[in-house]
C-alpha cells in the first residue's frame, strides 16, 4: 500500500468515528471498539492517527455501522407543509464527505474532468464530490460576473415559478470535449439539470453521468429514460 493511500485510510477513519460520534456515546463506540475512551477520543479529534494495521481493523469494524442514506433521511427536516429543509445534511461535513466517497466510486470509471452544478444549493456537494474525483468544480450562476467576457447562457422556465430564468457559465469553464459530470443536491423537475445539459452541449463537452442528493417524485425515473448516460440520487421522496 502507498503512503499516500495509507494517509487516506486513516483520514477516513476519523471521519467515520467523527460521523458515528453523532450517534453513539464514547461508552458505546469504546465497546464497539475495544479501545479505550480516551484513544477514541484522540482519533476524533485528529490529535493521533492509528497504526495502517489498526485503521484497516477499526475501518472492517465500524464501516458496517454507517449507512449514508438512513443518516440522510434522518437530517431530513419537514415542515407543516411537507416541504423539506437539506441544511442538516449538506452542513454535516463529515457525512458529505463520506457520501461524495460514494459517489465517486460510482462515476471512477467515466473517467470525469470536471463537476458541474448550479448556484447556489448545489455547490457544497459539488465541491465534496469534484475533490474526491480530483477535478475542478465549474458552477452556472443566475448573474454575469462582471469581468467575464463570454458566457455559456441557457434561459428557461420553472414550472414552480412561471418566470424566465437564465443561467450563465463562463465559457473558460468548459472545454470541448472534457467529460462532464453534473451533481445537484435536489432534483424535482429536471429543468435546471437540463439546462446543465444544455451548457455542456454549447461548449463541446461530453455529459457522463448525472448524480442527485436527493430526487423528488418519479423525475429520475424520467430523466433515465431521457438520457443514455448514468443517473442516479441518494434517496428519493414521493
């Protein structure tokens, strides 16, 4: 094992114990462990690092503990109205950064140059996902930055809203031919991500999978059936 992949393991494994500290006390996570309160207190703090031996036992252990959907659905907050809120999952820098490992183990094979989403609400899975990918992340706004000369621009209509919205990415952005993979935190209509398509196919570049934290109704089933390239989301919401 390189040196490096072994520094990855070990970080790993203090996000993991990070994640589970959430839900388990150090009294719990110690018999689970076998290691005492205070070793388990140094590794969530990150002030000592375990042995490769030991963080590939610790890793085998507590790896069936976590579950990345059901932490999502539990941080999943509904009002009255049955409208949802994502802050507590996006917000948990742990749990997004052992869900985008996820991800990028589905999409290591596309052979990805660069993330793409939209402002604002996509951009902290975007940037959790592209790092793990080791690629930029590229984001269309709703405004022009001044000092940006050209702009990819694709205008449409939220069925929500019934108003025009337009979405600009400057043309740097994208490059022809680089593969592209588009991640957002919510899906409900599919018009944005289509737009995302829309920019992709202005610039040259080449869409290779699509990733959504969350999908609402049946749209993912629809945008499969719409596309030939890989779509999928974490959870679903009827």
């Amino acid at each position: 094992m390189s040196q490096l992949r072994a520094v990855q393991e070990k970080l790993r494994l203090v996000k993991v114990l990070r994640l589970l500290k959430k839900g388990y006390t150090y009294e719990e996570l110690s018999k689970i462990t076998g290691l005492p309160i205070t070793v388990l207190n140094r590794y969530v703090r990150g002030k000592v690092l375990p042995s490769t031996e030991r963080t590939r036992e610790l890793l085998n252990l507590l790896t069936p503990y976590i579950n990345i959907e059901e932490e999502v659905r539990k941080r999943i907050k509904f009002d009255e109205h049955g409208l949802f809120d994502n802050m507590p999952v996006i917000s948990d820098t742990a749990l997004m950064t052992l869900m985008a490992e996820e991800v990028a183990g589905k999409f290591s094979d596309r052979n990805v140059d660069k993330v793409l989403t939209a402002a604002t609400d996509g951009i902290p899975i975007g940037v959790h996902v592209a790092r793990e990918l080791g690629v930029d992340l590229v984001y269309a706004k709703k405004k022009k930055e001044v000092g940006v000369k050209r702009f990819y621009e694709v205008s449409y209509i939220p069925s929500a809203s019934g108003s025009v919205t337009t979405l600009y990415l400057p043309q740097w952005a994208l490059k022809r031919g680089e593969n592209v993979l588009i991640v957002d935190d919510v899906i409900r209509s599919g018009e944005t991500q289509k737009a995302l398509l829309e920019m992709c196919r202005q610039a040259g570049a080449r869409p290779v999978g699509m990733f959504f934290l969350v999908s609402v109704g049946n749209v993912i089933d629809r945008i499969k059936g719409e596309y030939t390239i890989p779509v999928d989301s974490l959870i679903r919401l009827e």
